[in-house]
C-alpha cells in the first residue's frame, strides 16, 4: 500500500508540471452495460406488479448541473474554450431525469423501460423565461432472459455510449443518440458483440422539408419535398480481463459504425432548389482500458477514425466545407483521447485529454476550417474530510488551423491555459462522488489567438484574461449519463 | 480464467511518455505552410514591356466556382445576384487563360463590399464597406494570395480593380429628420409642392442635401450610417472613412441625358455651354453615383492621403502589378496627380517597378479621355473614344474608316507625349508615354457586348484583327472567346463556366493564334505605328472599307490591311477615282506573305507602280515619314484582314 502511495506522488507530481496520462480506468461504465447491470439499486420494489408473477422495480435517477457565476467584471461568468471539447468548468446549467422501470418474470425475462429527459435554458430563476428546452433522450425498452444466456434486445430512443472523458465532457470514441433498436449477445461474462440499427430525420430543410404548393380549393397544402432518413448502424466488440492483479481488470473495445444520406432536393430562403447527392460517413474506433489500479483507479486510451458524415455526428448535416459535389465523404477526423482517474485515501487526482486532426471536404490550401487541436486537463484533490475537498485543476487547450484569421489576415493558434480552484462538499470522498456543493474558480489566460476568436468589444477579446467565480451543485445518481 | 501477466510499467514512465508524446504532437501540428503565406512581401513578378501584354478583364464572380462554401446568398442564374464565382475557380482554371494566352488578368474588385441594395448584389465589388478586408465571397487573403502566387507562377500578371471615388450604400440623407431612412417622402401628387424623394438616393444639390418637411427647408439633412451587419450595410472601413465630412453629400447625379434641362434648373442658362458644362462637372464629380453610392471628397488632403494608404496597403499584401481605376472622371484631375505619384513611388520602392496605372473614363470626348493622362497623372485610360468610333461605328455600323486615321491623329493632340515620372517603361528601360501605351478595348462590363446587336462572328473576327495588331494594350473581356453576346448591365455579365470552358471555341481559337501572332512579330507589340490608308468611302468603291497601317519595330515591318466591308472584296488603291495605290516603306521588289491567322497565305509584291516613289535606305527608321518607298495592292476579302511580312520572317 505504502509503495502504491509513493509512486502515486511521483505520478500526481509529473502531472502538475507538464501534463500526464496516467493510466488505470474505472467507473464510469456506461451504455455498453446491459439494462439488467444499470439497476444497482432499487429504490422501491412496486408494491404492484401487474400479475402472474411478475415484479415490478421502479427507479428514478438523475444528472444535473446548475452553476452561477461572475466575471468579476460586472457580468456573468463565461465559457471561453477554442478547442471542440474544451474543459467544463464553466459549463451551463443541465438536467437529466431518469425513469426507469423494471417488470422480472418468473422465468427471469425482464422488460426494463428507461425514459431519461433533458432540460436546457430552463433557470427560470436566472433567465425569467418560463420555457425551457426539454427533449427526450432515452425513451427505450430492453429485454433479456429469454433462456438465451446473455442475450439482449433493446427498441426506442437512446443515448448509446461508451466511455467519456469526464473533465471534457464528451465521448471520445463511440456516441450515438439514436431512435432504433439493437442487440447484444455475451458470448461470455467477459465477452461481447453489440450491434444497432438506428435512423434520423433531422429538424433540417437538409434532412425533411415540406413547401407550399396550392391546395385543391383555396389556399396551401405542404408536399414534402425532401425526405432523407438516415439510417446508422454501428457495432460494438468487448472483452474485459478481470483480476489481472488483484483488483485490477483490463478491457479492449473495437467499435465501427456506418451512417448514410441518399440522395434528395431542398429549396432554399431564395427559393434555389439544389440538388443533394449521397453521401456517407463511418467511424472505426479502439479503446484499451485498465482499472484497479488504486481505489476508483482507471485509465483508458481512445482512438477514433472518422470519414464523412461521421465526422459530423449524426445530429448534424455539414454545410460548410463541402466538396464541389456537395458532398461529406471526403471529410476526415483521427482522434486520440485517454481519460484516467486514481485516488487514495487523502489525494484524488482525474484528468482526460485528447489531440485531433480534421481535415473538411473541400479541396482548397489554406483553409482555416482545417485544423490540429489537443488539449489537456487535470484535477487534483485534497480529500480533507470524508465531505470537504479541495479540488484544483489545470488545463491547456490549442488550435492550430491550415489558414489564416478572417479577422487579422495573421496566422493565429488560438490556445487557453486555465486554473482552477474548488473547494468543494461531497457526499463522499473520491473524485466521483456525488452529489457536490462547491465553489468554482477559474482564471482563463487566452492568447492573441484566442481572443481574436470574438468580435471586438467582446469582453473576451478584449481581456486576456478571463475570470469565473461561480457557486454550484452537481449530481448523478442512478443516471443514464454517469453512475 | 487464464491470467495476464500485469503490465510492468511504471505510472511515472507512462506519465513522462504520454508528456512527450502529446508535445510531440502538437509541435507537429504547427501549420509552416500557412505562416508562409504570411511572410513578409516578396515581388514574385515584374513586368518587362505593358505593351507586349494581353489583358483579360476577369469578373471574379462570373468566371468559375471553386469552392461552393463562399455561395451565400447565390441565385443561379439572376445576374443581378451572386452567381457564386472565387478566387478558388481562377485557380483551378488557370489553364484556360494559358492556352487562350493572355498574359495579364485584370479581376474585379477585391474589397469587401454591401451585400445587396435594391434586390442587386454587390458582386461587381463597387459597393465598396471595407478597404482593407477581403469579400468572403470570393475566399479569404490567403486564397487571393495563393491565386496571385498561381497566376504568376503561370506567367501572368494580376491587376487589380480600384475605386477611389465613392463608396457603397453607407448612409443616407434623413432628409425629414425622422431617424430612418425612407424611400420615399413627400407629396403624392402633383400639386404638392414636395416632390418624391428617396433618402437613399437624393437628387443632386449643390448646396449638400438639405432636409426638409412641408414646412420648409431645414439646415442640411443630416447623414446617418446604415446599420445592417447581415448585408454589410454599415459605416465604411478603416474607421476614418466614417467621417461624414469625408462626403461631398450633395446627392446623385442627374445631369446625363439632360444637361440641358438641368442647366436651366440650376439657373444656368444652356446656351452658355461652358458655364453648363462646368455645372455638368460638377455634378459627375461631386454627386453620387447613381444606387447611392456615396461621393469621396477626394478634394480634401486627408482624404487623399486615406486612399494612398488604403490602395498602396494592396500592392503588397498581394503583389499586384497594376490599378484599373473605376471612376476617373468623377474625381478632380489634381486628384490624380497626387495620387499616381504616390503610387508610384510606393511601387518602386517595394521592388514593383513598372506598375502600371490607368483608368476608366467612362466618356466619348476624347479630349476628356486625354486630360487624365496628362504630367503626373495616369499612365494610360481606356480608349472609350476609339471603342465607340471605332469598334462600334467603324467595324459594326460601317462607318468610314477614315474615322479611324482621324482619331488616331487626335490621339497627339489630346492625349500626353511625355512619359509620367517613375511610370511605365519599355523592354530597355525607356519611359513610355500615354500615347503608347493606351488600353483598346471592344467591350467591358458596362456596355452591351460587340456581338449584342449584330451578332455576326465575322465583324467580331475583324474587330479583333485590329485589337492585336494597333498599338497599345489590347484588353479582351472575358467571354468574348466564346461569343458571349449579353446586352447591357447584368446580361453582359454571364457565367463563363456555363460555356464550359470551350476551347474549341472558333473564336477561343483565333483570339488564341491572333495573340500568337502579335507575339511572333514583335512590331505589333512595340511598333511605331504609320497609317498607310483609309477611306471616306463605304459602298461600291474600290477601296471601300480599306484601313492599312504599317507596324516598324527595329528594322522589322508588318503591314496590316483590313477591310471592314461585310459584303465585297476592297483593295488599297482608288485608282478609279484619281488616287494613287498605296504606299509603304518597303521596297519595290519585296514579297510580302499574309500571315493573319485564317487567312489564305497570299503574297504580294511590293512595285513602284501606282503611286509616286522614292529610293529608300532600307530599312527605314522606325518612325520614318519620308516620301512612299513603294506601292503595294492588296486586296482583302470582305471582313477579313491580312499581315504582311517578308517571306523571310514567316513563322512556320
């Protein structure tokens, strides 16, 4: 134990001066569990299952954030990130709620429904806007114990996800919000292939569009001009390596999916019809993670090749930086990213990072949507009591694009180099105990690169440093989104 | 379960490894190709003779689409709108412009300007917001350098379109002081005494726009800055340029087509032609040009010395070799001066020597054209005057072409002998003045194409026969090489790729082996130029819709017979009706070979029969003017031309 402790330091220590991947891996073990490992407690047995010897379990979750803040200029703090997937800890207010309700035969088929609903722009009390955003994110159902071991259904929406780097907000590798259906079969405890089949028909003139055409008697009718489901398919192999050491695991994760837009017509705000083509897009991923290493240790490494329109993401249509054909394919994005986590009694220490090269589809030099970008985050803490912590955490994020600044015709990397100071109240120690009550600061030092990114004027163009004295609370308990 | 060994890597090792990778990775990342193209200035071309140059009027807009990223708000197809054409599309094409073989474009403005005003966009880049910023629409700077670097490196150089007389749709005059801006105020009928007045666009006032309600007058209007960042449409940049006492702020022009009538109203009487046609002038220089674009008061110092440092900003940022100036008329002629020489010393002191400056005086009167070539201003101007007797009256309406020896002539008188200071030069150094070095032209982008009203290839054919062997610098607008015939503005603004880029074009084709031709022979490039015939005649004469030149360049001579006549064959001699034949400085004796693209190849001989000669010490001097060496009978078949040249110096 002692000289786990010892090389911990030295680890924590090289992380603080320059910006370290430690590597064991842990908690966060997301999506690519089954329903049946999500319900680690139940919070109610129902009292009134429907009959025939079938039981009910219901359980409510939760994850959300709510945070105000200050610039210590007379306004309200602000994010400032130049990179895709920046730091958060300056994050806006998030809400999900999560239902889930499970029914167990007595043969052991269970049918679990899970429903999660997200909130955004809903602080009534900081905006006076009584209309927040609310969407469904999970609303699926999942089946298992049909006398097949290790078989699964699943049908609905769902947010299906691998592992995250926490301080980044984000999923390196595999991250779906799909409405579709999929299978997983474990060909061992430890062993598993994952396939889904999903599709969307996104909000956009790109994706559905109706327009006005006379109707038979006086008046309009809409005809749906343009009708383009996308259908995603992706598939999922892992296989994990338990008591390696004692208390240690190790896993790999392959992942691919494949998404695709036939072809179709939109009419623009000029009435223009345009003719759309084909187009594709796919992802082939790997992750190695380890943990165990220390208590809630992990580690994990991601690697991500994306081409077309999975460069996007599948809630998006790229209209920028399209080939002369109108075309994605030829977009591309690589993506290495490692997210870590080890603690000991006293001092936790968390931290993600991720580089990655992205390249859009028209062919021109110099095109400043081209870019390189990395950054790095890491969070240590003082365990002080079993309740009182105190966190820091210090992070560098760069851009570096292929063409100059529209606004200074100057070759600018924009790059932020931020500190943070939280001393926070938890439920517990650790790194990942929730819920939190803390104080947040942050002070972003943004280079020329970084402030030309706003108009002038803009308080962030013209400071180069950015201040963040916030107060807020964070929480997950049986979420979707974080265990 | 079978165990895996556990890994022996030390946390720290893999810390440390991580560290190095992850820097290792981002200096990797650090973009040395695009800091290059923001080195520091280096002239990547110089030009060696303007008059051995081909220009190509190129509207960026209208030429090819290379990145459809930059088509924001394109209509296809609404000439009046963005088509969606880039620097991008220059450089994909570049091909085509070397093997039409032109050696110098001449692109639209690449200025940032108001988007769209009145249902028409600024693609034309006259609307000028910004001096100093590039339209997105066409690409960043790094494509217009890039597009530079590409057209250089294809040996060809790059003028660039500038407007130092207004700017675009900026401001307008609150007229009834109501804090916006109102298309329309006053009466409605016909007895109110207000008549309809657009803030946008006011007519001219010489005391400056004055507001008014129906109570009366009320002290100049005054001037407010639009402010509509969605189209552009707000104060001009640098921010010295939103200056309200920048602007002469007297309203549009309204004179043209009715000097008379406006005369009278400004209590001059008409008959009075200077006292008219100074208020005229007035108006062209101090109004605004027609769409409310905002005059300059290019009158003031401060103003001046903003547009020098504005457009000498450019020479460098992008390595130009040249300004077309818009608008020459409408700014006052000591304007010029002041702002040539500075151009030009800017240029030669950034290693850009030989920058060429030349304007568009938009205007017949060829004395007008002449006076902006005058000492210290422009090295050369479009030759408007010759476009309208020449290549419209002469070759399309089948004027006499004796019009054509009667304006060049002129061209002594009313255009400067004398090389401007630091100006343009020859291949061996020697200064070159205005009359040498004017920009002929069949059409542009502002009057309807030469092949709009008649549409015959043959008279455009021949029109270009002329273009490339008269002295000067022959300017093709684009499309010309695939018989684009638009009328006026935006017809005459096609997309060119809608050709598809035809270089099997006839017309692509000869303008191709008449630019061959001109380069062949140097004369037609740097030769003094002698009128050897014309003709008051166009019917059924013998010599009907004859002009002949001779071209002298170092000893070598070309003789260059075209005969505008659609219908009959004419010949160089009026023998019929008392005239002798022609004449030329070649001796009698020498064969002479047709070598105009197209033609038949035909020989004449040089005789001393038919005219009046002497003995000459051949070969003469290049701007001899000496008594008739020989005679020479040529005939040339109806709009054709022919090139003669020794037999000896015919080019396979």
């Amino acid at each position: 134990m002692k000289r786990r402790s010892s090389r911990l330091w030295r680890a924590c220590i090289t992380g603080l001066i320059g910006y370290a991947a430690l590597a064991p891996w842990g908690a966060t073990l997301a999506q690519a569990q089954t329903a049946d490992e999500q319900v680690t407690s139940v919070v109610s047995p129902s009292p009134d299952p429907p009959g025939n010897g079938v039981r009910g379990e219901f359980q409510f979750g939760s994850y959300g954030r709510v945070v105000v803040a200050s610039d210590l200029d007379g306004g309200a703090g602000k994010e400032v990130n130049v990179v895709s997937f920046g730091p958060r800890l300056q994050e806006s207010p998030y809400l999900e709620l999560d239902l889930a309700y499970a029914l167990r035969t007595n043969t052991d088929a269970e049918f679990k429904t899970v429903i999660t609903a997200a909130l955004v722009n809903a602080m009534f009390h900081y905006d006076g806007d009584f209309d927040g955003q609310i969407a469904l994110r999970n609303a699926f159902v999942e089946a298992s114990g049909f006398g097949v071991e290790g078989l699964s259904f699943w049908a609905g929406s769902r947010m299906y996800r691998g592992d995250d780097i926490y301080l980044l907000n984000f999923w390196p590798m595999d991250n779906l919000n799909t409405v579709g259906g999929g299978t997983r079969y474990a060909f061992t405890p430890d062993m598993s292939l994952a396939v889904h089949f999903g599709a969307n028909r996104l909000d956009n003139r790109l994706q559905f569009q109706n327009v006005a055409v006379p109707a038979p008697t006086f008046g309009t009718e809409n005809r749906i001009l343009n009708d383009r489901l996308r259908p995603i398919v992706s598939a999922r192999w892992e296989h994990l390596f338990h008591e390696l050491a004692p208390g240690v695991g190790m896993k790999y994760v392959v992942w691919g999916d494949f998404q695709r837009l036939g072809e179709g017509v939109t009419r623009d705000n000029n009435d223009v019809e345009i003719e759309l083509p084909t187009d594709t897009g796919y992802t082939l991923g790997a992750q190695v993670g380890a943990w165990g290493f220390t208590p809630n240790g992990f580690a994990n490494l991601f690697f991500r090749y994306s081409r077309g329109l999975a460069v996007a993401g599948e809630l998006n249509i790229p209209t920028a930086g399209l080939a002369t054909d109108r075309t994605y394919a030829s977009a591309s994005q690589v993506r290495l990213g490692t997210s870590f986590n080890a603690e000991s009694r006293w001092i936790g220490v968390t931290g993600g990072a991720y580089m990655q090269w992205f390249s859009d589809a028209d062919d021109v030099n110099y095109d400043r949507d081209d870019y390189a970008e990395g950054v790095f985050a890491v969070r240590p803490a003082i365990f002080i009591t079993d309740h009182f912590h105190q966190a820091f955490e210090i992070s560098y994020q760069r851009r570096v694009p292929e063409g100059l600044s529209p606004r200074t015709d100057s070759y600018l990397e924009p790059a932020i180099l931020q500190f943070g100071f939280m001393p926070t109240l938890s439920l517990g120690r650790g790194m990942y105990r929730r819920p939190v009550l803390r104080i947040i600061y942050a002070a972003s030092l943004l280079n020329a690169g970084a402030r030309d990114l706003f108009p002038e004027g803009d308080p962030r163009h013209e400071a180069s440093t950015q201040h963040f004295l916030g107060l807020g609370a964070e929480w997950w308990f049986n979420s979707s989104t974080y265990r | 379960m079978r165990r895996l060994p556990v890994p022996r890597i030390s946390l720290s090792r893999i810390c440390a490894t991580t560290f190095i990778a992850l820097t290792a990775a981002l200096a990797l990342s650090c973009n040395n190709e695009v800091v290059r193209v923001t080195e520091q200035f280096t002239p990547t071309s110089q030009v060696v003779d303007w008059r051995g140059e081909v220009v190509y009027q190129l509207m960026v807009d209208r030429f090819a689409n290379g990145d459809i990223n930059n088509d924001h708000g394109v209509i296809p197809g609404d000439l009046g709108r963005y088509q969606g054409g880039d620097w991008q599309g220059v450089i994909d094409n570049v091909d085509y412009l070397v093997e039409l073989g032109v050696t110098a474009v001449w692109i639209s403005p690449v200025v940032r300007n108001v988007e769209t005003d009145a249902g028409f966009d600024g693609y034309h880049g006259y609307w000028t917001q910004d001096f100093t910023d590039v339209n997105p629409h066409f690409g960043d700077i790094a494509k217009l350098r890039e597009m530079v670097d590409v057209l250089h490196a294809n040996n060809i150089r790059v003028i660039l379109d500038i407007v130092t007389n207004h700017v675009g749709q900026v401001f307008y005059y609150d007229i009834n002081r109501n804090g916006r801006p109102d298309e329309s105020i006053g009466g409605s009928g016909t007895n109110s005494p207000l008549v309809r007045t657009s803030e946008y666009d006011p007519d001219f006032d010489i005391r400056g726009i004055q507001g008014y309600t129906s109570l009366g007058e009320s002290g100049p209007a005054p001037t407010i800055w639009m402010d509509m960042p969605e189209i552009n449409r707000g104060a001009p940049e640098p921010a010295e340029f939103a200056n309200p006492e920048w602007y002469w702020r007297r309203g549009r022009v309204t004179v043209w087509g009715r000097e008379a009538d406006a005369c009278r109203q400004a209590g001059i009487d008409p008959a009075n032609w200077d006292a008219c046609y100074n208020y005229v002038r007035i108006q062209e220089v101090t109004g605004d040009f027609p769409g409310g674009l905002k005059d300059l008061r290019t009158d003031l110092p401060e103003v001046r010395q903003a547009l020098i440092d504005v457009f000498t900003f450019w020479i460098t940022e992008i390595d130009i070799d040249g300004f077309r100036i818009d608008t020459v008329k409408h700014v006052e002629h000591d304007f010029w001066v002041q702002f040539s020489t500075a151009i030009r010393d800017y240029a030669n002191a950034v290693g850009k020597p030989n920058f060429l400056l030349f304007g568009e005086v938009f205007d017949g009167a060829d004395w007008l054209l002449g006076s902006y070539t005058a000492p210290g201003m422009l090295d050369s101007v479009f030759y408007f005057s010759q476009k309208f007797q020449v290549y419209d009256g002469v070759f399309k309406y089948g004027a006499p072409t004796a019009v054509i020896e009667d304006l060049w002539t002129e061209r002594y008188e009313n255009y400067s002998s004398i090389p401007q200071p630091g100006g343009v030069f020859d291949f061996q150094g020697n200064p070159l003045p205005p009359t040498s070095v004017l920009v002929n032209f069949l059409d542009n982008h502002d009057v309807p194409r030469f092949l709009f009203d008649l549409p015959d290839v043959d008279r455009l054919h021949n029109a270009l026969r002329l273009l490339f062997t008269q002295d000067g610098i022959p300017c093709i607008y684009y499309g010309t090489e695939q018989q684009f015939s638009g009328g006026n503005d935006p017809a005459n603004r096609e997309n060119l790729w809608e050709s598809g880029f035809d270089r099997s074009n006839p017309t692509y084709q000869y303008i191709r082996s008449l630019i061959q031709m001109r380069r062949a022979y140097p004369e037609l490039m740097y030769g003094y130029l002698g009128i050897a015939w014309s003709t008051e005649r166009t019917g059924d004469e013998e010599d009907a819709g004859i002009f002949a030149f001779e071209r002298r360049f170092a000893g070598n001579r070309a003789m260059v017979v075209l005969n505008v006549h659609t219908s009959k064959n004419s010949v160089t001699t009026a023998e019929s009706l008392g005239a002798e034949r022609m004449t030329t400085t070649f001796a009698p004796g020498t064969v002479l070979v047709d070598v105009m693209p197209g033609g038949d190849g035909a020989t004449f001989t040089v005789t001393d029969e038919g005219c009046t000669t002497v003995a000459c010490e051949q070969p003469v001097p290049d701007d001899y003017r000496g008594s008739a060496c020989g005679c020479l009978l040529v005939d040339v078949p109806p709009n054709m031309g022919r090139v003669l040249v020794e037999r000896s110096r015919v080019q396979p």
